[in-house]
C-alpha cells in the first residue's frame, strides 16, 4: 500500500507566500515597508541564481530588497564595513550574505558583525543560540525552516514521529534536528562516522536527507511508508543534471512521500526568507 | 556475559583533579591564580551542599574562590550589579551563580548578563551558541561535560556508538547531545512526548537517563550490554533517599557498566566545575 507522492516545493512556497502577503499589508498599513539587504563578494553563479529568486520573490510580495555588491577584491574590513551599515540602518529588518565568503575572509568574524535580529538566514552566534534555546533573537537557515514547513503543508504530523537526520552541518543537519525536537519529534542525529547507517534510516517514519553527498542514500537506506526529505543539491558530472542526496533509482513504491531535487526543498527557500523578513520587521512593532 | 560495573564519580573526579592541580601550578608559575565567583540568592539547602563541596574541591586544587551571597529579598537590579562587578573584575575567571532564581526575577535576563568567557556551568546565550556550534567562547554545563569525562575515564568508546539520550533539556539533554556528537556518536534524542520509548532506549549503546523524574527508566528500558549513566538526582518520598531516574532494581546482570546515585555523575560536577575555571584562566593567556 505504498502511494508515493511527490512533496512539491512550489505549492508550499506559493502557500508560505499568500500568508507573508497578508503580513506585508498589515506592517504597510502601520507605515513599515519590510526590506531585505542582500550582501555579496563577487558573482558566483549558484549565488546569482539564488538571488534572482530571492529579488522575483520579493518583488512579488512587496518586500523591499537593496544589493550591496563587493568585488572579490575587496577587503574584509569593507565588507565588515557594509554590515555595519546595514546593523545600523533602520529600514533594513533582514539581511542575506552569501557565503562561501573569499577564503582570505574569516568567514566566522565577519558573520559575527551582523546583528542577531536581523540575521535571517541564521549564521551568526546568536541565531545559534536561539536555534538551540529557543531564547534570544535571531532565525534558524531558511533550508531548515523550508523543511518543517514542506511537512506542514502536507499535512504530515511531525510529534511523536521518529526522524532521522542524516548530516550535522551548522547550515542544515543541527538546526533543523532542534526544528524538529521543538515540534515534539524523537530525533537522531546520524553523520559520517555512524555506524550502521542503513539500519537507523530504516527505522525511521521520516527521514532527512542532509549530508551533501549526490546520491548516497540509494534504496537500501530505506523502508516502506517512510517520508523522504531530500535537502541535498549537488551537480552529477555523471548525469548532467542536478541530483539530491537521495538516489532516486529503485525507490519506486518505497517512500509514501518524497521530496524532489530539483523542485522540493530548493524551491521553499526563499519564501522562507521572505517569511523571515517579515518576522524581523514585525519584531519592530512589538 | 555480563561484568555490571559501577562508574563510580569520585575516581573520576580525582582524576580529573590530578590534572587541574597540574593546571593550577603552570598558571600559578605565570603569576595568576585562578579564581571561581560564586553567586547566591537565599539559603536553599541543595545550593548550600553544592557550595559546600565545590569550596573544597578548590581549597584542595589551589583555586580561590569569593562568595557573593544575596538576600532572598535583593532586587533583579542588585543581583544583575554583582555580576557586572563579576564581569569587569579582572581576578575572577569564573562565575558560578546558582539557580533556580527567586520566581520575581527574570532568570533569562539576570543569566544573560554574564560575560559567555566566565560563564563555567554555561547558563548564557553565548554558551550555548559555543555549545551548539563549536565556535566562539562558553563553556557547557558541568553536569554534560561530567557525563563524557566519565565515559572517558573508564575507556568507554563513544565514536560510532548509539546513545540515546533520554531528556531534552539545555541543563543536561541537549548539551549533553551537541558533546556526543562532536564525539563522534550518532545521538537519539528522547523525551516526554516520544513513542515507544523502550525500544528506542533498548537499541543503543549508551543510556543517558536525564528526564528528572525518580526511577522512571525500570528494566525493560533497557537491553544486555548496555553502558547506562544516570544524571537523575531526585528525593524519593517513599524511600526517603537520593535515587536517580533509572530504577536499579531488576537491572541485576543487565547493564555492563552503570552510573551509581548518589555517587555517580554528580560526584563529578565540582571537578568539572574547576576544570572550566582553570580553562578559563588559561584562555586569559593565550
């Protein structure tokens, strides 16, 4: 009895995005305009692609967004600099910086310069804290949240549930493991270094798939009537094209869900974003 | 084949202590004396017993310790003027500052007020950020790093292993959990609202009992072979003693190795304790 169904990400960021709507026009009647300040060293093209989502989107909901480009030339204290700029100004709620930063840059110091409440995509020590305390200001990354949300749309209850999270990135596997204890799931953590990996999936009613490797769960990893949340995206030399961490051959009839790469979690991000600007600017009216 | 064993705290602690005392005397050659600052609000008992044995357990090691011990009827304000004196003294290395606070005051507030570098039990948002991500200053609480040193001591592997941690608190499940990790185990974390709890708990490798309720954890918790360690300390009315959250009755021949209460991880606490001021100390000289 396995219907496998494909968790969509579009239809959650079109439904993240009617709400987000509805918030915009309440701070606007009070007068706030949410904006978004992106930050970017250089023209990586990953990093370029996100953003044209990031400005479309916002565009779409009437979230202001203002670019502060660098060259890749540029100095730490410039860019540390622009991040001040921003902390200091008030019409700015979130901001993004893409990372990776130049390797000369101390990636850690400079994230550490931007002003937890405006953090919205949780990379500095105190978006850490409040991710891990739920206390404090700051925002999980937006992939962790677009996780939670993609199983909430869907109707798929979390409580109670077992999930395995395989990776313990700062970026995905950490938070959204703590996502997922706040909303009462039993939660293990599996990475490079477990043992018997395929046994502990096995087990789970949802897993999570975060380790940033193409492919390396294939259908060994998995049992049937599972929830299949494939976080990775990753470049296959061998097939041209985009593939999750999740391999999808063979996996037919197995998972009652899964999300697709591309088109799943990718696809939620920057509605969870522009969800997080929101939040930072309403923080201000309260 | 069941060897049970009880890891006893106290020769965990001395052991720890060994070292410190080695710790001590190198800081002492460069001309500073580590010193723990002890906050107090009223005269609860446990507070006072807990005082009792960390003053002795730095008399012994040579680290000083001042107290700064408040009227149940102080204000938040006072409370909070102490620590800024704590903060900007350049003697004390270490603050411990005992909670539960009286129910007026706003223990996340009053916490927070602490500097994360002196903050050796771990109550600030900058040590769970430290704890969580590895990165900046904190320290963890000094039951968690117990339940690891204990481990260590009586050559217990932990890389690879299955715990699972029963508790999700930021007082010991969810440190304890970050520091399993950056050990290289694969970590379940359990708690009120998990299911079928006893399989869970069965399958690992190690038991981390922290769940706070006496005795809940009774023998059918758990399998053969299994490493369990016991952070439980709770008054029981109907056996007017100390027990911990694991009932040892019936556990005759189940575990290998089993943490004792009293005498288990909480003999260790104060070892801990001092380690983290002396680390603290240490990290002035870097």
């Amino acid at each position: 009895m396995n219907m496998e169904k494909l968790l969509k990400g579009k239809i959650v960021a079109d439904a993240l995005d009617e709400k987000t709507l509805v918030r915009v026009g309440k701070l606007k009647e009070k007068g706030l305009v949410p904006k978004l300040a992106i930050v970017r060293v250089g023209e990586n093209e990953s990093d370029l692609s996100y953003e044209r989502g990031a400005l479309k989107r916002c565009d779409k909901l009437g979230i202001e967004v203002e670019k502060h480009v660098l060259d890749m030339s540029c100095s730490q204290e410039e860019l540390i600099d622009v991040i001040h700029s921003l902390n200091d100004d008030k019409s700015v709620h979130g901001v993004l910086m893409f990372r990776p930063l130049p390797k000369s840059f101390d990636e850690d110091v400079v994230c550490n310069e931007l002003i937890a409440k405006k953090d919205v995509d949780g990379i500095t020590r105190g978006s850490n804290a409040y991710i891990y305390s739920s206390k404090g200001s700051g925002f999980e990354p937006c992939t962790a949240g677009a996780v939670i949300d993609i199983l909430k749309h869907y109707d798929i209850d979390i409580a109670g549930k077992k999930v395995v999270v395989v990776g313990r990135s700062l970026v995905i596997g950490k938070p959204v493991s703590m996502l997922f204890l706040n909303e009462n799931a039993t939660v293990t953590i599996c990475h490079s270094k477990t043992k018997d990996m395929k046994e502990i999936t096995k087990s789970a009613d949802i897993v999570v798939a975060a380790i940033g490797k193409a492919e390396f769960l294939d259908d060994e990893f998995f049992s049937e009537n599972q929830i299949i949340i494939d976080v990775g995206i990753n470049y296959s030399d061998e097939k041209k094209k985009l593939v999750g961490d999740v391999n999808f051959e063979n996996m037919e009839g197995k998972a009652i869900a899964i999300t697709p790469v591309p088109g799943g979690v990718g696809s939620v991000t920057t509605a969870e974003l522009a969800k997080h600007v929101v939040m930072a600017a309403e923080n201000l009216t309260k």
